[in-house]
C-alpha cells in the first residue's frame, strides 16, 4: 500500500477528518483514503497532517487529515491507524483487510491475544464475559478446537458441545433477545447492535446502552484515549437532558469534556470541547439565562490529567495494555 501510516489492529492513532469552517469532525470513522503525508513519527502528542494547499484556499480553510496517538508516543514507536471497524473478531477483520485493500495482518491481535470481541455468557457459572484464549481466525469463526476463559471464575471451558452452542447463538436467526441468552453484552453482534440502534432507543435505555458500549471498548482497549468515549458520554449526557435530569446532564458533559481532552490533546481545535462546555452552560442557566456558578474549566484550558474514578487505568489494564500495544 502507498499509506505512510500502515494498518494495525491495535493501532497507536487513530484518523479523524477536521472540517475548520464549522470545527465539526469525525471522530475515529476509518475510511478507504489512506494518509496523504505524515511527519515525524517520534511525536510525543496528537499531530496534525495537512494535506497540500490548494490554490484559492488557505490552509486554515481546507479540512484536516488528523492523526491523534491513542496514548503517548515515544520516538522510534510506529504510527498505525486501523484501517476498517476495530470491534470485530480476528476473522471478520482479515475477510475486510483482503477485500478492501488485498492484504492480511499479522499483528499481536491477529495472531496471539485472545478473541476478546467473542464474548459469551460462561457455560461453568453462567457470568462471564467468556472468550478464546486465542484470535478466531478460522473462516466463518469456527470455535472448535478453542478454549474459552471465563473473566468472572476463571474457568476454561474446552467441551465442544459448549463450543457448539456458542456457535450455534452467533449463527442463529432467533433475533438478539434470544442469541443474548448465550451471547454475552460485550460480543460483537451485541454491541454492533446497540450502536446502530443507540439513536432511537429511549433515553433511558440509551444510558444503559452506553453504559454496556463504554465497558466493552474499555475492554478491548484497556487505557487508551479512544475517540467513542466522549462521543458515547456525550449520547448518555443528552439522554440524561432528555429525562429532565440536569444534574446528570451536567455531570455527563463535564464528563465527555475530560474524555475528549484524553483524546483529543493539541490542535487543531475539534469544537468538541466547545459543544460539552456550551451544554453544561445551556443546562445550568437559570430562569434568565444566566449561569449560576461556574461549571468546569472552560475550553482551551484543559490538560491531561486524569480522569474520574470509573476511567482510571486500573493496574491489570495498564499491564494488558502494556502486553497488547506493541
Ligand atoms: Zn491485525
Ligand atoms: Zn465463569
């Protein structure tokens, strides 16, 4: 491929394009177009690639092609992207990559970490989430041969006829309700089902959605600043909006701002932190419009630090993140 930044399945950055105009963006969306210039790649913080100038406009009017690390970059680390939808099992994700640009990946996700995204509900305690010890690269997912580890009660299941029933739920045309009495919430079908239907679920369902969605990306992805968490926070904040929940609201945007902060550090500017900044201002305006006290730091002030409790890298996510990013 002529891209400067290579395909991963773990992947140091991820791309977004940045539209100045209306300082919209699209967060972490991979598409066909491949990277047109990259800089340094010992870049210790989120860079911005700029496309060349075109005649008539000026750089700050064209949109940007940015790629922001996932976490801090140190020199010499390879700058990758994930170049199709990072939640699918190691053998959806290759059946894209040969399709899409004829070629396969030999990452650690590909080749020796476990098959996360393949989560069920445990056959030994019924909890779970339950998964491949390792990537399901067999075509159409084929289990058999695969041992399943339990998070809960660390139990290995290796019985084909439980291998069986969890091919059978994934297969299964009986509608998610009833695949979800095998499927865990963090498997594949699930959460691709939850973030389609995210927008038209009621407010208070879309809270518990994004809940699960959180949780589950958090999994896969121990530690890094992923652009969803925001956008996700920022879905459940507006819920909370919606039930007449100003207080949680408030909280979810305040929320959302740190998030994006994570992962969206140096410019250019997104408007991202803008819009939470503007809603926790909107939501907490008295009668007449005027704000009570002040909320949080206002945009362009925030730094890395870390964020709330439930976000915090927790000492086993900081060593699987250490295993996992190569
Ligand atoms: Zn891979
Ligand atoms: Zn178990």
């Amino acid at each position: 491929m002529g891209s400067y930044a290579n395909h991963s399945c773990i992947p140091s950055t991820f791309k977004e394009v940045a539209i100045p105009e209306d300082i919209a963006s699209r967060p972490g969306t991979p598409d066909s177009e491949c990277c047109p210039s990259v800089a340094s790649a010992s870049a210790s913080f989120s860079r911005a690639l700029t496309p060349p100038s075109s005649p008539g406009k000026s750089r700050q009017e064209m949109p940007q092609l940015v790629l922001r690390a996932h976490h801090d970059l140190a020199e010499g680390d390879i700058i990758n992207y994930s170049w199709i939808p990072e939640y699918l099992p190691t053998w959806k994700r290759q059946e894209l990559l040969q399709a899409r640009y004829g070629i396969s990946c030999s990452c650690d996700r590909c080749v020796r970490n476990p098959e996360v995204v393949n989560a069920y509900h445990c056959p030994k305690c019924g909890k779970g989430p339950c998964s491949p010890t390792l990537p399901i690269s067999a075509p159409g997912g084929d289990l058999k041969g695969h041992h399943l580890s339990c998070e809960s009660c660390g139990a290995l299941s290796v019985e084909d006829t439980a291998l069986a029933e969890c091919m059978e739920a994934e297969r299964s045309a009986a509608g998610l309700e009833k695949q979800a009495q095998v499927l865990h919430q963090y498997h594949y079908s699930i959460v691709a089902a939850n973030h389609d239907s995210l927008a038209s679920l009621p407010p208070a369902e879309r809270i518990h959605a994004v809940e699960i969605l959180m949780e589950a990306h958090r999994r896969l992805f121990p530690g890094s600043g992923h652009p969803l968490m925001g956008w996700l926070c920022e879905q459940a904040a507006a819920a909370h909006a919606a039930l007449g929940d100003h207080h949680q609201a408030v909280a979810g945007y305040r929320r959302a701002q740190e998030l994006y902060a994570l992962s969206h550090r140096g410019p250019p500017e997104t408007g991202h932190d803008q819009r939470c900044y503007l809603q926790q201002m909107r939501l907490s305006a008295g009668p007449l419009g005027v704000v009570a006290r002040r909320l949080s730091k206002p945009p362009g002030q925030l730094s890395r630090t870390p964020s709330l409790p439930t976000l915090e890298e927790t000492e086993a996510d900081k060593c699987a993140d250490e295993g996992q990013v190569s």
